[in-house]
C-alpha cells in the first residue's frame, strides 16, 4: 500500500511551514540499516534521473524516522501490509523512494486536544478500550502536572517531529489514528 509523505510542511504548521520535512532522508536513517546499499544507490539515481536533483539532505544527520500515524477509517493498515513509501503522492510525479518494505505492526493511538489540555493514549486493539494515558499535559507549566514528558518527546522524535510542540502543530485536533511500524523492536 502507498504510504505518502510530505516534503514541506504545510501552512498550518506556523514557523515551520515551508521548511522541508525531510521525511524520505528520517526514513532512511534506519533503513540504511535494513536493506542494502545497493537499493538505496538505485533510489536515489532514479531520483535523480526522474527530476534532475538529489534529495535535500540537511547537512546535520537527522534522527531515523521510525514510524507513521495516519487515520484509517477504513481500516486497511494491518501487519503483514506491504508498504510503498512514496513522496508526490496521487500526482503524475509519483516517486517512490525506497524498497518495499514490510508493516510489521501497527497500534492505536488517540490523540486528544480538549479543555483539560492535550493528551496522547496508546493500546493494541482496534476498538481503543485498552488505550492508555502515554502523556498527559495539562497546559500548566509545572511538570508535576505533566505525565510521560520524556517519552512523547522519544515518541515525537521517531515520529519524524523536532519536539513535543512540533508533533502537536501538526496533530493538532482530537483524533484517533492507526502507528504504522516498519521496524521490529519498537512498541509504545
């Protein structure tokens, strides 16, 4: 299944609309780990050979991008799904930038913005009954009112984000979402 990802991030993404998100190089951080070499040497020449540039690639190693949320209702992520990771997605400058690869597993996140503040709840079932509390911020500045602060901040890194508030800007209403993981020993 196509798994697109943005380049730039989009305008509601206050001061870092515009900027590249660097979502294919954070992928590949940990693939170069996974597959070999030579897939990567072909994805990047074909890259090149289709739109006459290399990748943007900061000059600073980003951190590996280790998973993705996206809604499905429908439901069609499950483990066991090829994933196809694509950038220009649905567009006729479809490319896909990396080898086929497995969904190894997937869980359930809600993510919920409210009058108490924000929180983050994680389970295994697709009915989100066992969901539970991963962060909770109240919106006070104490940390005694925060819970899970130092993982949303893992959480959030292997997300592709900066920092907890640059994966809430862009999480930023009350939702449920399928964590698609591409990697075998990570799990909330």
């Amino acid at each position: 299944m196509n798994l697109g990802f943005m380049q730039k991030w989009p305008k509601h993404m206050g001061e870092w609309a515009g900027q590249p998100t660097y979502f294919p190089h954070k992928i590949w951080e940990h693939l170069f780990n996974v597959v070999e070499f030579k897939d990567y040497v072909a994805c990047t020449t074909d890259h090149l050979l289709r739109f006459g540039n290399h990748w943007d690639m900061p000059v600073d190693s980003v951190a590996p991008k280790l998973h993705t949320m996206r809604e499905d209702p429908f439901n069609r992520w499950q483990a066991g799904n090829l994933i196809h990771f694509a950038i220009n997605n649905q567009t006729k400058n479809y490319f896909r930038f990396a080898p086929v690869i497995l969904c190894v597993s997937v869980q359930y996140v809600q993510i919920i913005h409210d009058s108490d503040g924000r929180s983050v709840h994680i389970g295994n079932r697709p009915d989100y009954e066992d969901c539970v509390p991963f962060y909770l911020d109240n919106g006070f500045s104490d940390d005694e009112e925060m819970y899970g602060m130092k993982e949303m901040e893992v959480f959030a890194q292997n997300d592709g984000f900066e920092s907890i508030e640059h994966f809430f800007t862009w999480f930023n209403k009350s939702a449920k979402y399928k964590l698609i993981h591409w990697t075998t020993n990570l799990k909330y």
